[in-house]
C-alpha cells in the first residue's frame, strides 16, 4: 500500500482516523496502541512475511537501549552490538545478494543469492539505530516502554521512506501530545500538496524519463537523452519531497511535527547548498552519526578528505546495493571536495545565474549516474547529450512528448521554486496594510487550492494503475 493509491486514501486512512479518534484523548497509550497496530497493518500490506523482521529490530533496539543507558555496565559493549546486529541485518537483506553476484563472477563456485528486499529497511535501521546512539551519548532518554520504541520506529507515516526521524524529536509526543484541529488541518492540506507532486507532477515526468531510459543507441537523439535527464530530475524530486510532504502531513494530524526535509533544493548555487536542501534528515544521520565521530573538519586536511570519501561512498551504497550507486556517491564526495579546497572560491564570486545553472547541471549529471542501469547506459547518454550519439539531435518521439507533457514540463520548474513562502509573506504584508482580500486569500487560498489539487489527484489516480514512490527500493 502506498499514500498514492485509492486503497489508502478511502479505506486506510478513514478507517484509522475513525478509530483513532473515537479514543479520547486522555486513552493516550490506546492511541498509541491503534496507531501501532494499524502501522503494522500497513507495512503488512507490502508483504505480510516481513512484519516478523521489522519486529525483531524494534524488540533488539528496544533491549540494546535499556543496556546502553548512562549508568550500566558493559554500555559501551551493548551499543557495539546494536550497531552490528543493525548493520548485520541490512548487509544481509540489503547487500548479500549483490556480494554474493560479484563474488560469483570472480569465484564461480560461489553460489548466486536472489534475497527480498524489505521495503523501508535502509529507513527504519537508521532510525532505530540513531535511537541506541542517542542513548548512549545522554541525548535521549532509555525508553522504558516498548509500546513507545515500536511506534517510533513503526510510525507508518515515515516508515518507508523517511524522513529519518530522531527520537529526541518526538519522544515527548509519543507520551504527551495533544492533537488539534488546526494541526489536522494544515496537516492534511500538507498531504494533499504532497500527493499532487506525486500524482500530478513525479509521475507525468516519470513517464518521459522511462521513455528516454528505454531507448537503445540508435534511437536515442540529443534531445530525447536532454528531455529523459531533466524528466528524471523534475520526476525523482517531486516523487521524494511529496512523499515527505504526506508523512509530515500525516504525522501532523496525529500530532507529530517531523522536521523539513527538503527545502527547494533545486534553488541552489553550489553543490555544498545543494545538500543542505536535499535529503536533509539522511544527510544530518551521516554528519551526526558518521562524519563528526571520524574526525569532522578538526583534523588535518588529509584525514578530511578520507572522511568525506567515506561518508559518500557509504551515502552512495545506502541508496542501493549497485556499483551504479557507489559512483554516485563518489561523484558527490569529488564536488564536495572541489568546492572545499579547490574552486569555491572563484564559483562564489561569479553571477548568481551562471552558479544557480552549474549547479543544476551537475546534479542532473549524478541523476543520470543514479538512474542509468549501468555504465554503459551512462556513456550512452553522455554521447547523445554532446551530440555525437548514433541517434542524432532530435526525433519525432521529442515533438510526442512536448506536446503530451507540455503543461507538466511548465507546472514543474515553478513547482521547485519557493513560491509558497514568498507569496505567504506578500499576503501577510497586505493584510497588515488593511486588504481583506489579501486576508481572505491568507486563510481560505490554501486549503481550497489543496482541496482542488487532491480532487485532480484522486481522479488521476482512478485511471492509473499501481504507482510506487521511487525511494521504496531503498
């Protein structure tokens, strides 16, 4: 089940806010004991033979918690294994297979495994995992409930695909919070926002990455190679960052205030900005988790660049167990290192325009390296896109495609731009100088504006068929 589908949206979700809320509010362990059931439900929904692995991690988490707590023996001993049963069932699920394929093609007699990969298990390891660490250093408290450690990690609206919560962030609202109506409310106009990226937006422009993607040599032109990378750019951030967007809104109509984890990436002048807007909640879990205890930026400049080669590397296999992944990873750590020590600061001192379009280039090209099958596929496209591929500039499939798409490739780049914000401020400013249109647009715009959206989604949804969000593989 999936946030974009009819089944969670008229059956799912009024069926756990019916429950949910017929509890009263001070029943707050009831609460918390529909929410975790009816998370379990939903994770069961991807495959009910892997709810006992997901169990397994909470009760392991849970017992490496109460061990590593400030005050007990052998602490340190306790986060050592949590830390390697946590990895252990990630390289397993996530990494044998891959190791045991390249280790075939160098030893044959080493046997080929095929394993299931556990939708969300990059996701909820990470946050389970955080949870032990955060113990051990004092930043949170051992949980004594095991109700409260399988809702953290359980949560539905985050379970699958982020954000990556800490669980500083909402143990006080697992005991304590108070839902409201104009958290519900903004939380399900949120939602409602998100599911327009995915339906309206991530899947039109998957539809013209998948159309590039899928072409052989001769037929790919310049133009179809062009319209694919910045299909699959447009495609992977609105089908991430709407995901975000509906946990956020989720999490808010039962009173969890997740943090942000995009803030318009595709506004960035540098690399280094980039990230700071991108996948924020992953991209502090290595900071905080890997990269500060390694060193950070106090130690020499050679122990700096191995750290952030590390980091990267690891931040590159996260998202996939493929080589593909890995050089993506490296990629990044090789812009990173460059804008550090190399041409920051000549980049800073040139045009905002000519920085905001490097910029943009740059992360179309590691899209490609994170999208391409492999690395004769990105070779593929990087003739086609200098124009020396064998398909030529352009096809007929190019002319298909803008004029199928046209008003989706309009709607999506100032889709990625801080609208919202600006024009909140602008609105905000009238009122306070007396117009009550500017106040009536303040309070009615946007929940009529995500209402029409969410109508335009839900009868797009009636003719699709099965639509997963992207960061499910991961």
């Amino acid at each position: 089940m999936v946030f974009s589908s009819l089944s969670f949206l008229f059956l799912f979700l009024p069926a756990l806010l019916a429950v949910y809320y017929l509890v009263p509010q001070r029943h707050r362990e009831v609460r918390n004991a529909v929410l975790l059931l009816f998370s379990l439900g939903f994770y069961g929904c991807g495959g009910w033979r892997l709810l006992p692995l997901i169990l397994v991690s909470v009760s392991m988490n849970y017992v490496f918690g109460r061990l590593a707590a400030p005050g007990r023996k052998r602490r340190k001993a306790a986060l050592i294994g949590a830390v390697a049963c946590n990895l252990g069932l990630l390289f397993v699920f996530k990494y044998l297979g891959f190791a045991t394929v390249n280790l075939h093609a160098l030893i044959p007699a080493v046997p080929e495994l095929t394993i299931l990969l556990p939708i969300g298990i990059s996701f909820y390891t990470f946050q389970a995992m955080s949870y032990v660490i955060d113990v051990y250093r004092g930043d949170a408290a051992a949980e004594k409930s095991f109700l409260h450690v399988a809702l953290y990690v359980v949560l539905f609206p985050q379970l699958v695909a982020g954000p990556i919560v800490r669980y500083s962030t909402v143990a006080e609202e697992i005991s304590r919070r108070r839902e409201s109506m104009d958290d519900a409310s903004e939380g399900l106009q949120r939602f409602l926002f998100g599911l327009a990226k995915k339906v309206l937006l991530a899947n039109q422009m998957g539809l013209i990455a998948d159309a590039a993607f899928s072409q052989t040599a001769g037929r790919l032109s310049a133009g179809l190679a062009w319209l694919g990378v910045i299909g699959y750019t447009l495609q992977i951030y609105f089908d991430f960052s709407g995901y975000s967007d509906m946990a956020i809104g989720l999490g808010r109509v039962f009173g969890f205030h997740f943090l942000e984890n995009f803030r318009y990436p595709y506004i960035a002048r540098s690399v280094t900005e980039f990230w700071r807007r991108w996948h924020i909640s992953l991209s502090t879990w290595f900071r905080d988790y890997l990269y500060i205890p390694l060193g950070g930026n106090r130690v020499s400049r050679g122990k700096q660049i191995r750290n952030l080669l590390i980091v990267w590397a690891l931040t590159g296999f996260w998202h996939g167990a493929a080589w593909n992944f890995l050089f993506w990873g490296l990629y990044y750590a090789l812009l990173l290192l460059g804008e550090r020590y190399c041409w920051g600061r000549g980049w800073e001192r040139m045009p905002r325009a000519l920085r905001h379009g490097g910029t943009l280039l740059l992360v179309m090209l590691g899209w490609l390296l994170f999208r391409a099958s492999g690395t004769e596929q990105i070779m593929l496209f990087l003739r086609a896109m200098a124009g020396a591929g064998e398909g030529g500039l352009w096809t007929n499939q190019v002319s298909y495609l803008l004029r199928e798409f046209w008003p989706e490739l309009l709607a999506a780049p100032i889709a990625c731009l801080p609208l919202a914000p600006w024009l909140r401020s602008r609105l905000t400013a009238a009122e306070k100088g007396g117009s009550a249109f500017a106040g009536a647009l303040l309070r009615w715009g946007a929940p009529g504006l995500a209402l029409i959206l969410g109508g335009l989604s839900a009868m797009k949804l009636v003719e699709a068929g099965f639509n997963p969000f992207i960061y499910f593989q991961f």
